[in-house]
C-alpha cells in the first residue's frame, strides 16, 4: 500500500457528511467537521444518527468553523451539496499538505473536475453515496435505506488509494467498495436522480411515492431512466436496461421519501440544477445523443425554481 490517512475532514456537515463522517469518528478515526450554521448545536449536543444499519451517538464532535482551525490533513473528503463548490478555492488549500488526498461524496458530474481545478487532478478521487439520508435537525440524521458508497479513480492516481479509503470505510461500518470505473457508478446514480429529483421538483415539490402513483408520471420516470442508460451508452458507459425495473421497484417501498433536491426545493435553497441535469445533458448532446425528455424536465425544473423565487419575492 503506497498511501494511507491517519486524519480527515469532511466539508459539509449535512446529511452525507455527519452521517459517514460520524461513522468513521465512531471507529476511532480522526475526524474533524468544518460545521457552517449548526456549529454550536452541534459542539454543545454532539452528532446524533438513526439508522437501519444501528444507530449511534457521537456527545463531542471535533468541529471547526473554518478550514484553518482544521489545518492540513491526510484526506478531505467533500461532502456539501454541489451548489457550494464556489467555496472550494477559499475550503480547499488551507486543509492541503503535500499528500492529502480528496474525495468527493457529490451527487451528478463535474464535480471531480471543480476539485482538480484547485488541487490538481492527481489528488482527486470520485465516490458516490447510494444512500436514502435526510437532516432531521441540527447534528441529526435519519438513514432510511441503503448506505453503499462506490469509490474510484477519476484519472489514474496512486496505487491501492481507493482500495484504501474502501477498507477503511468497511471498518467503520459503511459499505465502501473500490471500483475500477467511476463513470459507470456516476451514470448508473443518474439513472434515478434524474427522473425522480427531477421530477420532484418538477411536479411542484412531491414525494416518490406521489410520483408513483401516477401512471403519468411513472410512464415519464421510465422513459427519463431510457434516456440516461442511451446517453451513458453514447458515452461508452454499458448500463443494463434492467436498471429501469430495480431502480423503481426499489424505490416503491420507501414510501414518501423526499429526495434531495426535493428538499431544496420546498426550503427555499438551491437545487443541484448543474451537476444533476445541465452537465449530464450537455456532455451526451456532445457525444451526439439528444434528451429531449431531460431537456423538457430541465426547462420545468427551472420553472419551477423561478416561481417559487418569485412568491419568495412577493
């Protein structure tokens, strides 16, 4: 093994970053949260989880205001919604010595590619989290279902690096694997955040079992999930059509689960438009595959993000 980590820290402690990060503090690995809005609930009430795989409570929490109380450390891992990748280059090189490495926890594409621009791209590795987890309340997380996270080279990097980070993450009680191609793990998420963050939006801010109900809408899910294995396929990414059934036969039995961007929606926050919906639709209409289907549910998405901007307004 030519590297390992002895501290991390995660950089965005929502959902994704308290539930995994806290999972890896549980294990005895050295974590440190840079913590935005809820800092002093969580210094004061610790990191609390409910989760189907066993829940846990972590009383003191190492949590920073800023990257510079953190300082340089072995593995960054990111873990904030896309939306705040604009803060990278201000995050990023205070948390950086000569071997950190930097995984990214992000949903959709693009997102390896903001990193390598500050840090170059030898340090970068992919990961994706197949996870259904919501913040319930400041420091608390519920984890519903799933928990898998893919991790993988976006360019060839150091040898055994993402075995490493797998291993450990198997430690710590989260299903991590290495995978030999990260593509195949970011197209292969799309194929449901596509369709059902998309159309939770679209739909005005509903649960997936609303848009299950709907024979409407379920026939729109499946022609989206169509469209996402065909631009993956143009892309040299094989995905297998039998996607279209497990992603939503899995999806009937967590009831009103409210994705992500759903969430955001509703609060009033930004939604992941670019990485989820805008890059996945350029790079296939550059590979010579139209969407139309996702061009369509695009342009309401952004509908809708401008209405409810506007009642804001109003």
């Amino acid at each position: 093994m030519s590297w390992t980590f002895h501290s991390v820290a995660i950089v965005g402690s929502g959902a994704i970053g308290l539930y995994y990060g806290g999972r890896l503090a549980a294990a005895g690995e050295d974590v440190k949260f840079l913590v935005r809005a809820d800092h002093d609930t969580i210094v004061k009430d610790g990191l609390k989880a409910l989760s189907v795989h066993g829940d846990f409570e972590m009383p003191h929490v190492q949590a920073f205001r800023t990257p510079q109380e953190i300082g340089p450390v072995d593995l960054v891992i990111v873990a904030w919604k896309a939306t705040s990748n604009d803060q990278l280059a201000a995050v990023l090189p205070p948390l950086l010595h000569a071997d950190t490495q930097v995984l990214t926890l992000q949903n959709g594409l693009g997102n390896c590619e903001s990193i390598a621009a500050i840090t170059g791209p030898a340090r970068v590795v992919g990961g994706l989290c197949f996870v259904c987890l919501n913040r319930i309340a400041p420091g608390q997380v519920l984890h519903s279902a799933g928990g898998r996270v893919a991790i993988g080279e976006w360019q060839p990097g150091l040898a055994g690096r993402a075995e490493e980070i797998a291993r450990r993450f198997k430690a710590a009680a989260i299903p991590g694997v290495a995978v030999d191609h990260l593509k195949y793990e970011q197209w292969g998420k799309l194929v449901w955040n596509i369709p059902f963050n998309g159309l939770s939006v679209a739909e005005g801010g509903v649960t997936t079992d609303v848009l299950l109900e709907s024979t409407r809408t379920e026939q729109e899910i499946r022609a989206l999930m169509d469209e996402v294995i065909a631009a993956a396929c143009a892309l040299g990414v094989k995905l297998d059509p039998g996607l279209i059934h497990f992603h939503i036969e899995r999806t009937r039995p967590m009831g009103a689960y409210r994705t992500s961007s759903m969430i955001d929606f509703v609060e009033g926050r930004e939604v992941e438009v670019s990485p989820i919906w805008q890059e996945p639709l350029r790079q296939a209409e550059a590979a010579g595959c139209p969407m139309p289907h996702t061009r369509e549910l695009l342009g309401r998405i952004r509908q809708q993000i401008a209405l409810r901007d506007k009642r804001a307004i109003c």
